[in-house]
C-alpha cells in the first residue's frame, strides 16, 4: 500500500488562531515535502484552493519547486479544480512536472469540495457537472494524443492541434477525486481511471457500496481489476502516543470543522462527535502509530483492498515541528506495518 500526504498549504500553523507569514508558510511547506521524501513516503499531494487561509491556487508551481528537493516521492495534485481550468493548460503544467521531477508527476482532478474558483473564473455553478465531464474528456484525449482534434460546448475547439510538452511517462497518471455521489464514481469506473475517495467524515465502510459500484463499472466497461485501483484521502495525524494525538488534534480540527460547517449548515464540532470518529470504524486516523495502522487496515478490508492512503493534516492547524514529527512516524512507523 502506498503512503502520502496531502496538504492544502494552509496558512495557520499554530492553535493561538494568528496567521504564519505567507513565505513561511510556503517554506514549511516545502520543508515538509522533503521530510517526506526522506522517510520514504510515496507520495505527496497539494490541494487547489482559492481562498485566503491556504497558498495553493497554483498547486504545480508548488509541486515543482518540491521537485528539485526530492528524489523518489511522487507528486500530485490533491485535487485539480478541473471544472475551472483548462484542460491545455492543466496537462502542460503537469508534463513539465514531470519533466522536472524525472517522471514523478500525477494528478487527481474533480470538482473541488468549494466553490469559489466558479465566479473568479467566470464560471456559471449551474454548469457544475457538465464542465467537469466535458474538460475531463479533453484532459483524457490530450493524454493520449499528441495531435489533438475535439469540439466541445465551454471551450473553444480543437482542430489538429499539438500540445507540448509530452511528459516523460509513457502515460501521465489521472486519478479521479470523489466524494460521495454514485455518478462519480460509475463515471471513474467506466473510464477506468484510479480513485481517490475523499473521506473526511462518517464511518469509512459506509464507502463500500460506491467502490463496488466503481469496479462494476469499470469491469461492465472490459477494465482489468488492476487497472480500478482505489486510494484514500483521510483526515490525520499521527502522534508518539493516542492521547498526545488526541490532545494535539482536537483543538484545531474543531475550530476548524465549525467554520466550514457555517457555511454548509453543519452543526458546531464537539468533543462527543470528535471521539465518534475515533472508534473503529470512524473515519478520522488520529493516534499513535500502531493504533492507526491498524485501522487503515480495517479501512481496507472494508472496502475490499485499497492502494494509496494519504493524510491530510491541514484541517488541525498543527505548529510545523508537529506536522515534521507525525509525518516522520507515519513514514518510519506506520508504512512498515502496511507493507
């Protein structure tokens, strides 16, 4: 099982609610990137967002300024806002990732858990799904052609046209980020593109019905199983010992669950619910390590085997030198236990 980490480049990396300088933020970041690639994990995500606590509105210039401190690690994306890109532009800055970074480039594209990068593009919400499914038919078509002929409704057309550079894979792997709708993941299924399921609530098992739907799919579409593979994106954070993690994760996760669920119509977080998630079959991978590899293993087995796990710790506002220590256990510790 491959083992990252996902980060949204968030500004806030203390709990005392002040805001990290801009530059230092960015270098921590990157710090942590290099940590990871020290400790032997396989990969490391940057999420796209357009808002003022997190840097990654331009998550492949991040990527590859990680590129030229890393030697193994993988990198990707976590996700691509695709229905607010263009698909051209998209592949061009991932192929020079991947040159940049000797073929370790991915990307995992979706429809972003936000909206904002819809009115700052112009882009109409109504159009929500049918933008997605038109751009990720471009993005698939200029993956596999190096001439590209295509016409669509929100794009202007293609006819003939070559777009450069190639990436230095054979294929520049396209993971397909979902939630939690059946259309989404029949629709990665049929495509027969890798999944990465976004679970940052409830009880994971719960997911077992959508991955089922994804691989029937896939095989109702003649995709080989090894082909329909399914990766995790889980809130986490791994500390010396579970109350340590408890004690550290809290506080943030809290504040921080309570202001988007002002937004969405979600009730305030509470210790009561925190802890929920914290038993057996809840979905967050908070504790120590022995502790959370052990239910990242019963997260697999429930969704009848899973490929990739990534932890996204920026949802805590964790200080820097903790985030530094979890992803030094979680490579040193846990990947060991899952190989």
């Amino acid at each position: 099982m491959e083992i990252g980490i996902d980060s949204f480049a968030a500004k806030f990396s203390n709990q005392n609610g002040s805001a990290t300088d801009n530059k230092a933020a960015m270098s921590e970041l990157l710090e942590r990137i290099e940590q990871a690639d020290t400790v032997g994990l396989d990969v490391f995500g940057i999420g796209e967002h357009h808002r003022k606590d997190f840097l990654d509105s331009a998550p492949a210039l991040i990527l590859s300024a990680a590129a030229a401190r890393t030697k193994r690690i993988r990198l990707t994306s976590a996700v691509t806002v695709l229905s607010a890109a263009d698909p051209v532009r998209v592949f061009q800055n991932f192929a020079t990732l991947d040159l940049i970074s000797g073929g370790r480039a991915e990307m995992v594209v979706g429809r972003g858990s936000f909206t904002d990068a819809f009115p700052l593009f112009g882009l109409n919400l109504r159009d929500y799904d049918a933008l997605f499914a038109e751009k990720l038919e471009l993005l698939l078509k200029i993956r596999a052609e190096e001439f590209v002929t295509w016409s669509g409704k929100f794009r202007p057309a293609l006819n003939n046209q070559p777009v450069y550079p190639r990436p230095l894979q054979d294929e520049l792997p396209i993971w397909l980020g979902v939630g939690g709708t059946p259309e989404s993941f029949i629709r990665a299924g049929m495509l027969g593109l890798p999944l990465i399921v976004a679970i940052i609530g409830g009880e994971t098992h719960r997911f077992r019905p959508l991955v089922d739907l994804y691989r029937e799919a896939g095989k109702q579409a003649g995709h080989s199983p090894e082909k329909l593979k399914v990766g995790l994106h889980s809130l986490g954070y791994v500390a010396n010992t579970t109350k340590e993690a408890l004690d550290g994760f809290y506080p943030g996760y809290a504040e921080s669950m309570t202001n988007i669920g002002k937004e969405r119509g979600w009730p305030p977080m509470t210790r009561s619910r925190f802890e929920a998630q914290m038993g057996p079959q809840g979905a967050l991978l908070v504790g120590g390590a022995e502790e959370v590899a052990e239910k990242i293993l019963r997260h697999a087995e429930a969704l009848g085997g899973i490929t990739r796990l990534s932890f996204q710790m920026d949802t805590a506002a964790l200080p820097h030198a903790k985030l530094m220590e979890s992803i030094e256990l979680i490579g040193k510790k846990i990947k060991p236990l899952l190989d």
